[in-house]
C-alpha cells in the first residue's frame, strides 16, 4: 500500500505549486478576463515544457506520466490558470502518438514557436459549430470528424462569446480555415477518444485542486469573521457544510488516485471510472463554490473578492464538455452495458490502493475453519447485527486463536502482524460473518492491552481470546446521545472498591457479555472531559440490570441500569480521571470507512439483476438512462469510500499526523450507505419492499442498517466538527 505522494512526484508539485502561486495571480486571472486567456502565463508555460510534458521522449517529449500531469493541474486548478493547458497536453500527446510530418510540424510549432494549440472535444461536423476552450486563443484545434483526426487553422480568431468566464472559449465551426489531416487509419479515432478521455482525467484534477483551494480560503475567512462575539466558524452551520465539501474533495482526489491506478492495472471498470471521475469532480466543485460563497455572505457576490473568479469557473471548466449527468450515465453504460470505451495509457502510477501483501497462510487456515463450522442454513450471514452472534462459532475461533490473532500469545492471540491480521479479518467479510461481539471484545481486550493492569490482564484476556466471554460497550446516556463525555454515571472511591450508580443506552450485546467497558465520571467538579474514568464492569455484579431495546432493524440493544454496583480498583482502567485518553484510543479504532463499500456494492448487484430482468417502458430497465446513472453513482460513491478507508490505513502505516482521515472516511462511506439504499429502495419498488437475505432482499436490509451507521462509532456531525477543525483548521464548534 504506497497512498502517500511517491518521491519521484514531489519535485513536480512543489515545482509548479509555486510556478502557478508566481506567475497566476489573482490579479494576473483578473486581467486575463473576460475571454480567459493569459498569453504571458502561456510563453512561461511552454518554456517549462508543460505543453510537451505527456508527449513520448522520442519525439521530444518529457514522457511524464498521466499521475504527475495531474499534480500540474491540480495546482493550476488552485490558481485558475488561464491557460488551455489539460487540452494542449492532450492534444501534444496525440500528435505524437499519430506521428507524421504534420505531427511533427505542429509538435515543434508548440515547443520553438509558443503556438497556442487545444482540442475540440466533441466530433467535427462541417458547418456545426462547437465551443472549443482555449479556441478563442488558439493557432491550432485538433479535431476528429469520424474518420480523420486534423489540425484546423483558423482563417481568422474564433469568436470569443461573454461566458460564464475562464476557458478562452472559442466558437468552432469546421471547415472555416486551413485543414491539415494527420491521420486517417484505424488508429486516428482511438488516439482521439483517448485525448478526450485523458482530458476528462486533467479536468477532474484541476476542479478538485480548486475546490480544495475554495474551501481553504472560506475556512480562512470563517476563522476570522466575527458575529455574535464568535468566530462564524465555530457555528455548526457553516462549519459542517465545509466539513462536507472537502470530504468530498479529498474523496474526489483519492477517486483520481485510484482512477490511475485501475487505467494502470487494465482494469475493465476503469475507463468507467474515469467518467465516475469527471461527474464527481464537477458536482464537488459546484457545491464547494457555493458553500464558500455561502460563507463569504454578501462579500462572495462582490467582483473584489476573489470568490468569484473561482465560483465562475468551477462551473465553466466542465460543462464546455456538456451535461456531467451525461458523463454518469456513460459510466452507467461503460460499466453495465459493457459499452466500448478508449482508455488513456497513464504510464508509471506508483501509487497502489492493496493492502500490504502477506498473511495468505493465515487468512487460508480462517477460510477452512468457517468453512468447516458455518453453515449458510442455520447461522445469520451478512447480518450486522448481534443476533447474528453464535456461541459455538465463537468458541471454535477462540479455540482455533483466530479471534484476535495480533493480540500477543501469552494473551490468546498468534503475535500475527498487521498484514496477516488483516488478511484473517478480511475472510470474516468474505463469507459473511460478521459478528459485532468480536469487535466490541476487541477493542476493549486492546484498551485493556494497553491501559489495564496486570492483574486485569490476567483476569479476562484469556477468555475474551478463547471465545468464553464477550465485552459490550456503555458509552451512550440518555441524556447525552453522542456526547459521550458528557456522561453523568458516577463512579465513588470506598476503600478499594468503586461504587457505581447510572444508566447507559444502546449497550448493544450485554445479554451476551460478561462486562461492560464503562464510562463514568468520577470528579463532578472538573471539567466535562477531565473528570471521566472507565472501567471494565462485570455484569453479573449485585445491582447489574440489563433491559432489552429492540429496534426496527431486527435487533436487539439494551439499556443497562447501575443501582450501587461495586466493583474492586482493578477493574478500572487507565488513570483516575484519564477516562478520555482510553477513549479517544477505542474511538479512533471505531473511526473509518470500515467495510460499507462492500455493502454499497452488493445492493447494487441486487438491483442490476433485478433491472436485467425486469422491463420498463417496453425495455430492459437495465438499458434506462436513468436507472444506469443511479447504479453508477452508487458505484461511484462505494469507490469512494474503499479509497477513503484504504487512505485512512495508509496514513496510519506511514505514521502520518492525523487530520481527521478516520472520521472523514466514516462520515462519506455511512452517509452515502443511507443515501444510496434509500435510493436503490425507490429504483425497484414496489419489489424492494419484500424482505429477504438475497436479491432485492439485500436492499431492503441496507435501508434499514444503514440508519444506525451515522450514529454509533461517532455521530456524524460530531466527527464533521472533527473534520472542520483538524482538516480545515476551523475552530472549535461544539461544546
């Protein structure tokens, strides 16, 4: 797994970082306006090569790969170059891809002579004008009619129509000036549609380098502006709208990375992929644009702030292509239909999105064991729930020291490292036994690992380990919901015995657990987070109640009530009054994406199948514009979501400062689980409705789990002010 900047390409974005921070200005974007193209920035580029960067060395190009043309314009993204620089790229590396002495021709016009040189992105029709950016500056405009690519030489400069502004677009009308064919064999349309696709690539790159710089400069401008005696931004309202937005931004940049990665590998959903991009990057930078405007107020509608010039473009840019809901639909068709696509060769992509390899032999001897013990008739598979929970299954794991294999021997487990871990975890998913009491268990033996005595040790680990007894967690109160620290369960020293009086909610899988991981607060006078200490409580102690809650998602939680519950010192764990440091340990293990990808996707395999055999209108469903881009979103968002979860992992393998990578990974991949099985709910009714464990079955499951998911492990909108702060640097805005 290499999801950091890979060292070969951190020389190209620190370099044209500060190319474009110099020579593209705001003032510099200014009086490029209003056609959008600034001529000097041009020679400058071209004298970087930039145009060449993607052309192959052997015809005297850079020979850069798709990855590091990104990180380019990405930054020109953030400072809105006003330049057709994704479209000469493209256009530059075509031509020597076609080869030929008019390729040639035009390649060193480009590199000697400045020659301005873009790409018309939809087919040339004689006669039918199209809007080519960069054509209002253009010397040159490689097309394609169907059957010959050329390079059109404008009899004189395009006209340049008031737009919403930024691209240079000129009004392209074939057959007006000089057309020099450069090739006309098999080859041509590939080569083209390749550019287009390639294009596509860049452009995404660009809108997400400008959202992240938009968002960045409206948390700025909320961390300073004052209301009400507080910062704007430490109001929730603004807050949580911007704390959205670059989730979606740094989604959109991981679904590029992966985009590479899947062109690199072949892959035969990535040319899918690339059209997943595009939609996303475009409906991203419109809603980051009008977030931040949002929180510039009246001073965003002003042409003296630069809110504007960003708000114009993060429009502009994709739509001289056309609708992007068309662009979700192709991937519809690409990845459904099996529709014929070129994809672009994106050369070297260092980075890679798999786990690190290892732990074959262990994940081997998991998969023998459920294969040996789960059967599909009797056991609840693919059920998230802790009715899904069965003992015998437990206890052969425990036995088998398959339950927490990374724990050390001495306490049950294999010593497995990360890898080997990971790879055992990953079977549980694979066969679809999902067992919450292994997680709750888990994350206490590990706070217990790290925070526990050695007599507390000794007590419990070794049964947690052999599957004898499970841990529940009591985090929640009714009066607190999610803010955990506001905990109002208290816990009296007596000698050394604790007495404990309180009630917890939502205390999920007590009536299978022999304890509790308790919260409590032991020091009513100090602040809320200081005065907290946990304990592992047992729950057959005197004064222990347990009363089931049953929800509507077929599962069972429970309240648990503490009547002068006493308990020995060594059940505590960490320091008196250091609750919230043992917390903030088990909570970031709660903190990721997880696995809802894999949920997303298998709804959407349940509602392909029923739309290839269902008809609408006389035809396949499956073959409906509108059901293809409701299915291609959801794909979209699951791979989202696995490349937000797999940063999350990668920035914890590399030991790099946390921004709220968990939190954010988890925000984007439940709120997309509820929005996307509601959806997917409505696309098949009224079959939908119809439970069940398979088919359409899958979807009306997800719409009822998927409600709990933006609660437990973290409201979303706790983990959103986590995000603002920590990503955004926004101050504090919750109590």
């Amino acid at each position: 797994m290499k999801l950091g900047m890979p060292e070969g390409s951190l020389p190209v974005q620190e370099m044209f970082e500060r190319f474009f921070a110099t020579e593209s200005t705001s003032a510099r974007v200014r009086a490029a306006e209003p056609v959008g193209f600034d001529s000097a920035l041009w020679s400058e580029l071209v004298g970087l090569e930039a145009p060449l960067m993607r052309l192959s060395a052997s015809a005297g190009g850079g020979e850069m790969s798709l990855f590091d043309a990104c990180l380019m314009m990405e930054q020109a993204g953030r400072r809105l170059a006003s330049a057709p620089l994704a479209e000469a790229v493209v256009a530059v590396r075509a031509l020597g891809e076609l080869g030929g002495d008019v390729a040639r021709v035009w390649i060193e016009k480009v590199r000697a002579g400045g020659a301005v040189l873009t790409l018309a992105l939809h087919p040339a029709e004689a006669g039918a004008a199209q809007l080519v950016p960069g054509g209002a500056a253009a010397e040159g405009i490689l097309s394609f009619d169907g059957s010959e690519v050329a390079i059109e030489v404008p009899a004189a400069p395009l006209v340049a129509p008031a737009t919403l502004g930024g691209s240079a677009i000129g009004v392209f009308v074939p057959g007006m000036g000089e057309r020099h064919v450069i090739a006309s064999n098999a080859d041509a349309a590939r080569i083209w549609m390749a550019a287009v696709e390639e294009w596509k690539v860049l452009t995404a790159a660009a809108l997400t380098g400008l959202s992240l710089e938009v968002l960045q400069m409206a948390a700025t401008y909320a961390a300073e502006r004052m209301a009400f005696d507080q910062p704007i931004g430490a109001n929730q309202g603004i807050a949580h709208p911007l704390a959205d937005d670059v989730i979606d931004a740094d989604g959109g940049k991981m679904l590029l990375w992966a985009t590479l990665r899947a062109l690199a590998d072949g892959r035969a959903d990535a040319a899918s992929m690339v059209s997943q991009l595009f939609w996303w990057a475009s409906r991203t930078a419109t809603s980051a644009v009008a977030h931040a405007l949002h929180t510039f107020g009246g001073y965003g509608l002003s042409n003296e702030y630069d809110l504007q010039l960003y708000h114009r473009r993060a429009k502009a840019w994709p739509l001289v292509l056309g609708d992007p809901q068309t662009e979700l639909v192709r991937a519809g068709r690409r990845l459904l239909l099996g529709e014929a696509a070129v994809a672009p060769d994106p050369g070297p992509v260092e980075v890679d999105f798999e786990a690190p390899p290892g732990g074959e032999a262990l994940a081997a001897e998991t998969r023998a064991l459920f294969a040996s013990i789960l059967d599909p008739a009797k056991h609840k598979l693919h059920d998230h729930s802790f009715e899904a929970h069965d003992w015998e299954v437990h206890r052969a794991l425990g036995k088998a020291r398959l339950l927490f294999p990374e724990w050390p021997e001495e306490w049950g487990g294999r010593g497995a490292d990360a890898a080997s871990t990971r790879a055992s975890l990953a079977v549980w998913q694979e066969v679809g036994y999902i067992a919450p009491p292994r997680s709750t268990t888990g994350l206490v033996g590990d706070a217990i690992l790290k925070f526990g005595s050695e007599e507390l040790k000794k007590e419990v680990l070794h049964d947690f380990a052999s599957g004898q007894k499970t841990a529940a967690l009591g985090y929640t109160e009714p009066s607190g919901g999610s803010d955990v620290f506001a905990a109002k369960t208290r816990a009296v020293r007596d000698g050394d015995d604790w007495v404990i009086n309180g009630q917890k909610m939502f205390t999920s899988g007590a009536e299978w657990a022999s304890y509790v991981f308790l919260l409590t607060r032991t020091d009513p006078n100090a602040p809320k987070h200081k005065g907290l200490t946990m304990f592992l409580a047992p729950l057959d102690a005197p004064g222990v109640e347990i009363h089931p809650v049953y929800t509507f998602m077929d599962e069972r939680t429970n309240g648990t009530f503490y009547t002068d519950v006493r308990i020995p010192d060594r059940y505590r764990i960490g320091e008196v009054n250091g609750g919230v440091t043992v917390m903030a340990s088990a909570l970031s293990q709660e903190q990721g994406g997880g696995s809802y990808h894999k949920n997303m996707r298998a709804m959407a395999r349940a509602a392909e199948a029923w739309a290839r055999k269902t008809e609408r209108d006389g035809r396949p469903a499956i073959e409906d514009p509108r059901i293809l881009a409701r299915l291609a979103r959801v794909h979209a968002d699951a791979n989202i979501a696995e490349a937000l979860s797999a940063k999350v992992l990668g920035m914890r393998l590399a030991g790099v400062r946390d921004q709220a990578f968990g939190p954010a990974a988890k925000v984007f991949s439940t709120e997309a689980f509820i929005k996307d099985s509601a959806d997917l709910l409505d696309l098949a009714a009224p079959q939908s409705l119809i439970r069940g464990q398979e088919g359409l079955g899958m979807v009306e499951m997800g719409y009822r789990h998927s409600t709990a998911t933006t609660i437990y492990g973290g409201a979303s909108e706790v983990l959103r002010s986590m995000v603002a702060e920590r990503r955004l640097g926004l101050p504090r805005s919750r109590a």
